[in-house]
C-alpha cells in the first residue's frame, strides 16, 4: 500500500488550518501507521498521472534514500532533496522531535505542494516524529525505522542510502545510477576498521555500558554511562567501522523482518553501546553466513576537515559532509549545475532550472546519461565488486 506524504498535527491552530483546506479540496485522507494518525493535509493535485519506473533488466537501479534532520534543518533537508532527487528513486524525510510542529508542517507541505513531486510521487514524510541521538541506540532505531517504512512503501528500490542534513551530494543522480547499475544487487557499502588492531579497543567499548534518554524521552538529551561495564559477548564477533553505510535491500530485509534471530538479539545488545551505528551491520554481516562476502570495503563518503577543498575528494566519493553555505554554492554551481530552485539535470529532465513551478517537462526516467565522471565510477565500483574478499575474520576466531 502507497504511504501518503504524512504530518501529525499538534499545534491547534495548525489543525484548525489544514481542517479548512481539506474541506475546501477533497476532504481528508487518514492513515493508521506507527501508533498514530496520519494527516495528508493537500491532495496530489497528480494522483492520476504518476509515472513509475520501469524495472526491466538492464533498466537502471531504485535508490531508497532517508534523509533526516533536527530542529532548524528543514530547508537544508528540501536542499539535500533537490540535489539528490532523480524521479526513479524513493525518499523519505524525518525532522526528529527536537523541531516544532510548524516546521514538519512546513516540511510536508513543501512537498505536497511541489509539483515535481506530486507528479512522480516519491517523496513521504515521516509524520509522527521522536527524539534521536546519532551517537545512542535511537540513532539505529530510527535508521532501522526508515528503513522498514521504505520497504513498505516500495517493492522495488535495490539500496537503502542514510543522508544527514549536513550531507551533500558531489555527483549527479545520473552518474550515481549509471555506476550502481552494473553491481550485484546484494553488494554493501561498509566500511570496516582494521579487524587485525582494533578487535580489543572494540571489546573495551562494547564492555562499556551507556543509556540512551532518547530512546524513551520526547526530548533528545546525551548518552550516559553506567558505573559498571559487562563482558564482552562470547557467542558473537563485535566488528566496528563507519557509520554510514550504503545497504542492499536483501541485508535491510534480514535485518528488519526477523526471520533470523541474531539481528534482533544484536539490536537488543546495541541498545546500551555507544555509538552503534559504528558497530551493527559490520557485525550483522560478519556473524551472517549469507553476507560476509556482500562487502566493498567503502562507505562512499568523505568527512571534511578545516582546510579541505572540493580537490582532495577521489573519485570514489559520492557525498561529502559538512559544508558551509559558500562551498555548498560552489557544490551546486561547479559540480551539479544545479539552480537555486532546481534540481540537478539528468537524462530525464529537459528543463530541471525551476520545478516550483508548472513550468517543466520531463524526459525518460528509465534512462540516465553518465558524466566521464559517472563513468569513472562505475568501472571503479565494478572492479571494487568482482575483487571483493571476505573482510570479517575467519569462524574460528570468533
């Protein structure tokens, strides 16, 4: 079932608001998701002439992104948006609990309204918001909650990608899916630390036991520590590495469905490590027959220093972070020739300068035209995977 674009509603005079505009359209849309009602406060004006990409072989891939913010980064959530929207892929946007209601509001109107994506019909909301600490258990709960409500929302994405409001795309959505389309579709971008020198650092910061108040509080507040520590899990290996990860959709499937016990179990433990985005799906898949050999050793991503400059990223990067907002315009003028008001060009768009408005025409969508950079990539990304070894260490070490 398609999930409407969502918003909950806490402010009276914002229900009041939306209330008087669905009586004038259409009337209200409901839905029953997650522990609360569900507002669709504008209709798509569209509904009827979706166009959904074709999934024939050959046919480039479906990225499923999840972009997420906090209080204030609504418009660098629609920034990240345009800059990373190709009308193939699936978003969904969350603004935690740390922001008011006017902003989600604001946020799922923005996207209601937008007729770009109106008309292609791929962008929700994810309307009942709650608190997140990137560095505690609720960083991983809300990934793996994105992740679970993209699944519902579509059959048909291959890779589930994470996208902060301090990210930044540095290449076109053209080249991106021209590089993926030539991969397994089981392949995973993860990162991993050097499994021969950080196996005790790793046992060391596990052993550690921490509490995360975002878990259960509506207001987001810091990890932290307990006074004693506990052993080291003897049945599994702790793995560690980057927390950004680029998932296919068979891993997510594992580790959100639950046919297999142990993603659940380690989910559990994870609850009270610290920073356990650095630590779960490297130890998912190294404890997981199924997807140890699933693995580029890379999460694609780029962490900016002081003094860095768009010249030191290699060609394997495919978002950076963070900017201010000179280097972002530079990003946008320099990298992805894309306007103030558009989105970034591609095959399937013969006018992407300014999609605020009626006023813009689409191409194919099943078809993307790579940049030399695009193509770079994707022989790159294709050696990366026919070369791929086995980066967990061996059963008998565990």
């Amino acid at each position: 079932m398609k999930l409407p674009k969502l918003i909950v509603f806490t402010n009276t005079h914002l229900k009041v608001l939306a209330l008087v505009s669905l009586l004038l359209v259409v009337g209200a849309s409901y839905f029953q998701h997650g522990g609360g009602t569900k507002l669709n406060p504008v209709p798509n004006r569209n509904r009827n002439r979706v166009i959904v990409p074709s999934k024939r072989p050959g046919d480039p891939p479906v990225l499923a992104y999840w972009i997420y913010g906090s209080s204030g980064d609504g418009e660098r959530i629609r920034r990240v948006l345009k800059a990373a929207y190709h009308p193939r892929n699936q978003y969904l946007l969350l603004l935690d609990a740390s922001s008011s209601a006017d902003e989600r509001a604001d946020l799922a109107l923005y996207v209601q309204s937008h007729p770009l994506f109106s008309a292609f019909d791929n962008v929700n909301v994810i309307g009942r918001s709650y608190s997140v600490n990137q560095m505690g258990g609720s960083g991983l709960a809300a990934l793996l909650h994105a992740s679970a409500l993209l699944l519902k929302i579509s059959t048909t994405w291959d890779w589930f990608i994470s996208l902060g409001a301090s990210d930044y795309p540095l290449i076109a959505q053209d080249d991106i899916l021209h590089a993926f389309t030539f991969l397994p579709r089981d392949v995973n971008f993860v990162h991993f630390a050097n499994t021969s020198s950080s196996s005790s650092d790793e046992d060391e910061r596990v052993k550690q036991v921490v509490v995360d108040p975002s878990v259960y509080d509506r207001k987001r507040s810091p990890i932290f520590y307990a006074k004693d520590t506990r052993n080291a899990p003897n049945t599994f290996k702790i793995l560690a590495g980057s927390p950004w990860v680029i998932l296919s959709r068979s891993l997510i499937e594992f580790c959100v469905k639950g046919w297999d016990n142990f993603p659940r179990k380690l989910l559990m433990y994870m609850s009270n490590v610290a920073s356990p985005l650095q630590f779960y799906f490297q130890t998912v898949i190294c404890n997981s027959p199924r997807f140890r050999n699933t693995t580029i050793d890379s999460d694609l991503r780029y962490v900016m220093s002081k003094n860095d400059s768009l010249s030191k990223m290699g060609e394997m990067v495919i978002v950076a972070r963070p900017f201010d907002d000179a280097l972002l315009q530079e990003i946008d003028n320099n990298v992805l020739n894309r306007s103030a008001n558009g989105v970034v060009p591609g095959k399937w768009c013969l006018n992407a300068t300014d999609v605020t408005k009626d006023k813009w025409k689409w191409g194919d969508i099943n078809t993307v035209e790579a940049s030399p950079r695009g193509v770079k990539l994707g022989l790159a990304l294709s050696r990366l995977a026919r070369e791929r070894v086995d980066v967990c260490p061996s059963p008998s070490t565990r």
